[in-house]
C-alpha cells in the first residue's frame, strides 16, 4: 500500500474513533466540478469488526462510508450504513449548533452566514445551503449532518462548489416584476399538466421557471444550468437523407459509471477527460455522430429533433436532443446520446418516451376559454422574482440573476387561479 494512503486511511481511523473497524475495500476516483476543475478522492468502507465478510451487494449496517478529497484534504462524506455508528468516539467537542458550525467551517474550510446558511434544524439533524451573504447559488450546495441518539456522528456530506468571492461578480440587485414584464408574458405558457388521481391532462397557463440577468437583457432556462457539467449549446436541427442500410445494427455499450484511478494520476494532478471544452473539430464530428446514430434508432424521424447540446460525461461526449416541435404537455420528449470521442459514434442512448407513453392513457380536458393576456393579468400578481448567483461558463463567474417563478396557475377552461401543488 502506498505510504500516502496509508496515513490518510490512519488518519481517517482515529478522526472518526473507528477502533472497532477494519478497512474492507478503497479506491481512488476523480470528478470534474462546473468551474473545470479535476478533483481526486479516496473512498474508504469501514466494516464493523464483527461483520467478517460482504453478504450481497449491499454494505452491512454499520459500515462506514468515508471520502476525502485528495487535495484539500477535506472529507466530503461520512455515512454510517443504517444510521448505526460502531465508532468509540466523535470529531466533536459538542453537538449543538454552535459546535457544529464551528466544525463545518474547519473542516470544509468555508465561512457561515457568507457562503452558507441554515436551511432546517431537528433534534439530531442539520440541514445547509449555499449561499452568497444571503442570495441562493445555482447549481447550489448543501450540507447535512445527523447524529444518533448517543450523540455519534451517522451522516455528515458536503456538495457544491461555495465559490469563493474572486469568482463571483457581486453587484446590487436591481431587477422588478416591472422591469422584467416582457419575459414574463413571453414565459408564461398554455400547457396540459397530468392529474395523476383523475387521469386527466388539464389546460393551464402557468409560468416556465427561468433565470434573468440582473441588467435584464438575457435569459438562461433553467435546465441549462442545472448539474455540474459545462455545456455547450448548439441548437441545430438534424436531418438525414435516409437510413445508412450498411450501418451494423445498434447495440448498446455499458458506461461506466465511476472511473477508478492509480495515486500516481492522482499525484501528477492528471486532468479529467471531461475538464477540457469541446473543440470545433469534435463538434463537427459529433454533429456527424448524431445524425448516423439517430438515422440508425429513429429513421423515419428525419427532420424532427433539435440538437440542444453537447456536454463531457464520463469519458463520453452527451449529446441532448429534443422535439423541434414541442407539444404543449409539461413533461417533453428528450434523448441523451453518448458519443465515444476515441471513433465518434453513437454507443448508448436514453429515451423518455416510456415515462411519456403513460400519458396517453390520460384523458385531455376541451373548451379552452381564457386567453393568454386574460390568464397573465390574473395570474402576474402571484409572480415570484428573487436574486440567485448563477454560475456563468462564459465568464467563468457566479452573476447575479433574478429567478422568475410562480406557485400558481390558471385553468384555461374557468379562469380559476388555483395553486400548482392542489392539482397533484
């Protein structure tokens, strides 16, 4: 074992008072963050001394799951399986809320009030968010803690990136529901949302959630910036003359999930594959890629998906497809492709179709009755607009953005405005 590991895995041992463990398995893995930064970690399972051996796939109860980050030296996660702790010990001096900010700021290096904030407290229990000062981040972070009645750490796990202030573009928050009146006419939207309980698709109008520049003059939609992948848009529809009959038939290659890596990579800092931005020559070939994989999977639908992005995934180029002519459900059609970057084809894919096919069963709801200007003067009074740091590729910076949302919505057949959860 190398002499580095060894002092982390001692290290880990007598932090978290785990005498009474043996170490049963490690390895080392790596991670690419929004900012594209290569991260290195060493995941540890613990075993309770009297578990002797693994029955099944699953980690007995009381394991301990721990990961550190290799270059901070940070731990990221510690999870005791089933809530059960073996430990003779805990990293605390005391428990209460005092203690416990005290002991993420030590140990994720980060300040409380400025980069995170309590979100919920139980007897036992604590739940965080990022946050810059006091405005949400998105992608955003969150912190949790749990502790057992005896007082012993069970669960303790940090996610996000809490930026710190060189890269993040604070400026002051400037942006009405006045201001922003045209987006918000332009967002909201006559859709048919799923009553799961009558199995009726019902017409409303209600509002596209979306992200707005503080100086109001772009837009970012949501799921453009959810996860932890940089994404490059290219918004082209794909068209294929006919099939390629010599094409082999499709068949479907695994992809990994976690990529285990040698301390030496982790050592020499080696970057992810997925850190480095995707070049206009392999742009072109994964436009080309796209083509001949959806020729193969979709050949009559020549013409009727849109390319929306490409993004780094595990090793793979992910391509994101959607309808070019969107129906008016909430839930919309979308395909992932997974390209292999070392011959550019096309070796697994997802398609939600199946989730959708449910919907057809589902009745729709006739006699539309009220028009858009009519739902948007009843429904504008319910906007929310709130300040949100959003993470800009572009600028490699978090900018301050206003969230459009609203918790309501208008029946397009009464005109009545109801809330969005009473229709679930």
């Amino acid at each position: 074992m190398d002499i580095r590991i060894k002092e982390l895995l001692d290290a880990t041992q007598q932090k978290y008072g785990l005498d009474n463990y043996y170490l049963q398995s490690h390895e080392i893995y790596r991670d690419v963050t929004i900012l594209g930064e290569t991260n290195y970690f060493l995941s540890m399972e613990w075993f309770p001394a009297h578990m002797k051996e693994r029955k099944g796939d699953y980690n007995p109860e009381g394991t301990a799951v721990i990961t550190i980050d290799l270059q901070s030296r940070n731990y990221k996660s510690v999870i005791f399986v089933g809530g059960i702790s073996y430990a003779n010990g805990t990293p605390f001096q005391n428990i209460d809320f005092n203690g416990v900010i005290r002991w993420i700021e030590d140990e994720a290096r980060i300040v409380y009030g400025k980069q995170f904030h309590l979100e919920k407290e139980q007897i036992g229990e604590y739940h965080f968010i990022e946050k810059i000062g006091s405005i949400p981040v998105t992608p955003g972070g969150r912190i949790e803690l749990r502790f057992d009645a005896e007082g012993r750490l069970v669960f303790y796990s940090v996610y996000g990136q809490f930026p710190s202030s060189s890269i993040v573009h604070k400026e002051n928050y400037t942006l009405t529901l006045q201001t922003i009146e045209p987006q918000a006419r332009k967002q909201l939207q006559l859709i048919e949302y799923p009553v799961y309980e009558t199995k009726q698709l019902l017409p409303i109008y209600g509002i596209e959630e979306i992200y707005i520049s503080n100086d109001g003059t772009t837009t970012i939609p949501f799921e453009f910036i959810s996860g932890t992948r940089a994404r490059l848009n290219i918004d082209q529809v794909i068209h294929w003359e006919q099939q390629n009959t010599e094409l082999e038939p499709f068949e479907r290659t695994e992809i990994r999930l976690l990529e285990v890596v040698s301390i030496e990579q982790a050592i020499a800092s080696e970057p992810h594959p997925d850190s480095f931005p995707i070049t206009d020559a392999e742009q072109a070939e994964c436009i080309a890629a796209v083509e001949a994989g959806l020729s193969q999977l979709f050949p009559d639908e020549s013409g009727e998906w849109m390319l929306k992005t490409f993004q780094r995934e595990r090793g793979h180029i992910q391509a994101t497809l959607r309808m070019k002519a969107p129906s008016n459900r909430i839930f919309q059609r979308k395909i992932l492709l997974f390209i292999d970057v070392q011959n550019y084809k096309v070796i697994n894919y997802m398609d939600n179709k199946p989730m959708l096919d449910m919907f057809d069963e589902f009745k729709s709801e006739e006699g539309i009755s009220v028009s858009h200007d009519e739902a948007y003067d009843k429904l504008k009074g319910w906007f929310e607009l709130t300040p949100v740091y959003v993470y800009d590729p572009g600028q490699k910076k978090y900018v301050l953005c206003g969230k459009l949302d609203c918790n309501y919505a208008v029946k397009a057949t009464s005109g009545d405005v109801v809330e969005l959860s009473s229709l679930e």
